[in-house]
C-alpha cells in the first residue's frame, strides 16, 4: 500500500536542487492534469504505478537504482517497480510510450498548468538561468515551438491548442522586438 508522506520524503530531495518550475509544485501540476485525464475517461490504469512515476519522473534518469531500491525497502515486488520505472521512463521520452499510463503521464507532463503554462515556464525557466529575453526567445524558438505532442485522443486537442497559443504569443512578442 502506498504512503504518499513517505514518497514525498524520498522524492523531495531529488527536486530540491532543481529550477523553480521543476521543483515538488511541478509536481503537483502533472498530478493535477493525470487527474483531469483520468476524470474525464474511463481508462483502467493501475494507479499506484501511475502516481509513484508521476514523483519519479523528474530524476528517472539520474537515480534508477536509487528509486528501485526505495521500492524495494517498500516492499513493492519487482513487477511493479519494473512498471513503475517504465512508466516513468515514458513520459521523458519522444517516442510514443507503451503503457496506457506513461501516455497518461507523457501528455500530463506536456499540458501541465495548462495552455499559457508553457510560455510563462519558458520565460521564467530562461530568467531564472540567467538567459536575457532574446536568448529565451532564441531557446524558445528551436526547442520550445510545436515541439510538443500528445498521444491521448482527449489531450491531443488541448495540446493543439497549447501550440497554437505559444506560436502567437511568440510570434507577437518577437514581432514587437525585433
């Protein structure tokens, strides 16, 4: 059974050195959108797995083991840590996931916040680096725009509309600076 207070306790440091818009309030955005997209469908996701890589996805990539073994010490067997792991895998990656909830989880990581959300991220992640506004804007121009993508039928319009939204705000700031 999963105690979310100790999730928290082992996830946390692993954001603590993190930017401001990566931290466990990101954290809290993504767990929201899993939870929009999974109240308004009526997929039947293992949801334990779904939330352990929600907290897991931020540090996947630098800390497996570790994760692994805290599951481990939790005494998850080695079919969930493997989904778990996966799953949290799948959400950092361009390909399209396998399992139904590392699409879950993908797409809610694209749309967290909402269709403003990645253009407030952007500027704000470029300021916080020390990035002037055209550099931001440089970044935001190669890395940023239609870069995005969804893989769930009811995600794939709001992240159309996400896109749509960057591209004119972009289009207009640039447009006006330039």
């Amino acid at each position: 059974m999963l105690n979310e207070q100790a999730l928290i306790e082992f996830a946390e440091p692993y954001y603590a050195d993190k930017d401001i818009m990566h931290n466990m309030w990101h954290i809290e955005l993504v767990k929201k959108m899993v939870n929009r997209i999974l109240a308004g469908s009526s997929y039947s996701v293992d949801e334990e797995c779904l939330l352990l890589a929600t907290y897991f996805h931020g540090f996947i990539y630098r800390a497996e083991e570790k994760i692994k073994q805290w599951m481990r010490e939790q005494d998850y067997d080695e079919a969930v840590i493997a989904k778990t792991v996966q799953i949290a895998w799948e959400s950092q990656r361009s390909e399209i996931p396998e399992t139904l909830e590392g699409k879950i989880l993908h797409d809610a990581h694209v749309l967290e916040g909402g269709k403003t959300y990645l253009v407030v991220k952007t500027l704000i992640t470029g300021a916080v680096r020390g990035q002037s506004l055209l550099d931001t804007l440089k970044y935001m121009e190669g890395n940023v725009l239609d870069k995005n993508s969804c893989y769930l039928p009811e995600t794939i319009p709001l992240c159309e509309e996400m896109n749509e939204y960057t591209n004119r705000f972009f289009e207009e700031l640039t447009e006006g600076i330039r």
